[in-house]
C-alpha cells in the first residue's frame, strides 16, 4: 500500500521530467525545476489517497483482528476481522 502512495508522491515529478524533456527535443529551454510545485503536488496526491482510503475502508474499530494461521492440511486460512465478543 504504501508503495503505491510513494509512486502518486513521485508522479508530478515524473510527469514534470517527462514533459521537460519532450519540450526540449522540440527546441525550448527550460530553467530550474519548481521543487515547491512538485512536492506541493506530490503531497496533495499523497494526503487524497490518505483520506480516500480512510473514507473508503470499513470501520473495523469495534472489531477484533484474527490473524491468518496454517490448518493442520497445510491450508492457510486469511486473517479477518470479526465482532468482539460479550464479556
């Protein structure tokens, strides 16, 4: 997961390199890149893909995490979540 937030960080970056470099096989120069710019936009995608995934998840908060075990078969049962129990 969270390699998938550091590639949107990293997108504007490549974006803005790619469109660099084809802008100067056509002729045109450039100055210095705008590293604000970069990182602003890099980290709005970053803070957009936090609240979308919290916006987007179930709440497991009122839940408890059973984690994933090897069977006595060798099957792997995946982990889950399932509802507290009463005491």
């Amino acid at each position: 997961m969270w390699f998938g937030r550091i590639l949107l960080f990293l997108a504007p970056f490549a974006g803005y390199f790619v469109w660099r470099e084809f802008s100067r096989r056509r002729g045109r120069e450039h100055g210095a890149p705008p590293w604000a710019w970069l990182t602003a936009a890099g980290a709005l995608f970053f803070g957009v893909s936090l609240l979308v995934t919290g916006l987007t998840r179930p709440d497991t908060r009122d839940q408890v995490y059973v984690p994933a075990e090897v069977g006595p078969d060798g099957r792997v049962s995946e982990g889950h979540f399932e509802p507290k129990k009463a005491p």
